[in-house]
C-alpha cells in the first residue's frame, strides 16, 4: 500500500471526498455594438464608388439583365446538343440583329417626323397660344379685372419658335449616360459581356459561391439562384407587358388616326412600364403628335387608353407576373426610384427595382440583415 504513496486510499463503500479545483468557465458572448460612424463612412465610400463607376455599373447591370433573358435560348439549344459556346453565339447575334432593326426602323420614322416637325411645331404653338389666352381670360374674370389687350408689339410673330435652354431635370434623366461617344463606347461591350456571361455561366456561378467560407456556400448557392430567377421573371414580364400595351396602344392610336401610330404606339407603351410616373411619361408623345391632328374626342380615348393600359398592367399583369419574385412594399419602391433615380438618372429608374429586389433577397438569407428585408417586403 505504501508503494501507490502515503495520500493513497482506498475505499470501496465510500465516495471520493470532493475537491476544491476550480473549474473554468467558457466566456460569455458579448454583444457587438455597431460602430455607426463606421457605417456611415462606409455607406459614403460606397455611394461615392456608385456614383463615380456609374457608366461601368449600368453597363454590367444591363448585360446581366439581357443575360438573363438570353439564357433560355442558350439552354434550348443545348438541348440539340450544340456546344455550350455555339449555343451562347447564336441567341447573341440575335438580339443584335433585332436592335439594329428597331434602330433602322426608329431613323426613318424619327427622320420623317423631323422633316414634318415645323408643320407640328406651328399647330402646337397655335393650341398653346389658344389655352393660354384662354387661361388668362379665366384668371381676368377671377380678379375682376379686363383681360390684357394683345397688342402687335408685345405679342411674338407666328413664325418664330422659341427653343428653351436646357433645364435641371433633362440633366437629370440623362444623367448616367456621359456623352455620345462614352455611351458608345460602353455600349460596345455589352454583347461581348452578354456572351461570357452565358458561355460561363456555371464557372462564374460556382466560382463565386466558392468564395464565401465552406458553411455559407449553401446560402450563397440558394441566394444567387433566386436572384437569377428574379431577374429573369423581372425581364421577360417586362418584355411581355410592354409588348401588349404597345400593341393595343397602336391599335388604339391607329384607329383615332394619330400620326406615326406605329412609331408612337411602342414608345408610349415601354414607357409605361416605369412604376409611378410611367403613366405620365407615356401621354407624352401621342399628345405631342396629336396636337392639331386630332380632335377632341379622339384626344380623351388617347388619355383614356393609356390610363387604362397603365392600370391594368399594374394591378393584373405586374401581380400575375412579377408578383411572386420581385416581393417589395410601395414605399421601398418609391424609395428606390427616387434613389436610384437621383444617382443614376433615367437608367437608375429603370435598373431600381431589379437591383432593390437583389438587396432584398440578400437580405433575407444573411442574418444579421433580415430585418431589413422584412422592413422591405410585403
């Protein structure tokens, strides 16, 4: 027994005295306070970045939008066993071709329409002078007061038009664009862009996930799927749309005998597709033609038509279509255009939905962001 040591016992009905050795407790988490002056820097860096990058932004966002639509074709034809390089040629060369002849097509109906603008010009200066003596001959009533006579001296010769300097909010729809020669320039990549986008479509996407740690691949795999398939029900839905408001538009405006039906009709119809103030911006060019072409009546089923086509198409279509993916309450759209719009200009307002429905879906699959996709959702 000596052997084993002198502290040695050995008891066999009894229980091992306890001892005092203190036992470490694992810390407990602390919670992390967001350093909000950090994120108020970053938030600047990162609105700097997209306002200095912006020709490049809107050139890539773009070419994933069209890849997107493209991307059916491509796998249609691999169904026929064409190579993967082949079958992201073909669809590519398509969409040019069909750009190039809605932009033959828009030259000449744009050309015959310059070469009748001063006919049109002269007409509209005539209604406008028409509703504003009428405006004043209202507002002289309200005061009490008799209307201003129109002497021949302060009142402009017919034959002269006045062209307005440019104002704040041209700059601001063209904002994004640069100059022709950037425009173009940009524009230039756009189908090569489209075409490695679709050719490495299944590298690019598990080359990206495979960035992210090992646990968060999963999550990065599912969030970049349901982008993919926002965007993709986001275009063609819009593709779809536009095309049937144009369609009935033109139907609607030939059968009132509205000039360039066919050239007015497709233009009133895409630019209704912008949420809010597409309705306003879709009146535009068939009152424009219209002025002096048309009568009265003719002038109120136009209103109507379009009102109509803009109603129909955000209550039935955009739910029936665009519903299920693209999931963003009225404010954060609003929001969103107004944003986008301030940033990027026209394009902005076109690219703010697809680009704040990516955020929203990122947000719902990163935890520590889910509240603010909640507070974007429905």
């Amino acid at each position: 027994m000596h052997a084993l040591g002198p502290d040695f016992r050995y008891d066999s009905g009894m229980e091992a005295a306890p001892t005092s050795i203190p036992i470490a407790t694992p810390p407990q988490p602390t919670e992390r306070r967001r350093n909000w002056p950090q994120v108020i820097i970053a938030a600047g860096i990162v609105l700097y970045f997209c306002d200095q990058m912006k020709l490049v932004l809107i050139v890539l966002l773009v070419s994933i939008l069209l890849a997107f639509i493209l991307a059916p074709i491509v796998e249609l034809l691999q169904h026929f066993k064409l190579p993967r390089s082949i079958a992201s040629l073909i669809p590519v060369l398509l969409l040019l071709a069909v750009i190039s002849a809605i932009s033959y097509a828009s030259y000449n109906q744009a050309a015959i329409f310059v070469e009748n603008l001063p006919r049109y010009s002269g007409q509209i200066r005539e209604e406008i002078a028409s509703i504003r003596e009428k405006l004043e001959g209202f507002e002289s009533r309200i005061e009490g007061t008799p209307p201003p006579a129109a002497s021949a001296k302060n009142r402009k010769p017919s034959n002269v038009f006045t062209v307005p300097a440019g104002s704040n909010w041209t700059e601001l729809l063209t904002r994004g664009f640069g100059s022709v020669s950037q425009a173009l320039f940009a524009a230039s990549f756009v189908p090569f862009l489209i075409y490695f986008m679709l050719s490495w479509q299944q590298h690019a996407r598990s080359a990206t996930v495979m960035l992210f740690p090992l646990e968060n691949r999963h999550t990065a795999y599912t969030t970049l799927g349901l982008i993919a398939k926002m965007m993709r029900s986001f275009m063609v839905g819009n593709l779809v749309i536009g095309l049937f408001m144009s369609l009935v538009g033109t139907v609607v405006f030939a059968g009132v005998h509205l000039p360039f039906s066919y050239f007015v009709g497709p233009i009133s119809g895409f630019l209704s597709l912008i949420p809010y103030l597409g309705v306003v911006l879709a009146l535009v060019p068939p009152l424009m033609v219209g002025i002096g072409q048309v009568s009265s009546g003719d002038v109120i089923v136009i209103v109507i038509t379009v009102f109509a086509l803009h109603l129909v198409s955000l209550n039935v279509l955009y739910p029936k279509f665009l519903g299920s993916r693209v999931q963003l309450n009225p404010l954060a759209v609003t929001m969103s255009l107004l944003f986008w719009g301030w940033l990027w200009g026209a394009m902005g307002l076109l690219l703010a939905i697809p680009v704040t429905g990516a955020m929203k879906i990122i947000c719902d699959h990163v935890q520590p962001l889910k509240p603010y996709g909640v507070w974007l959702g429905e």
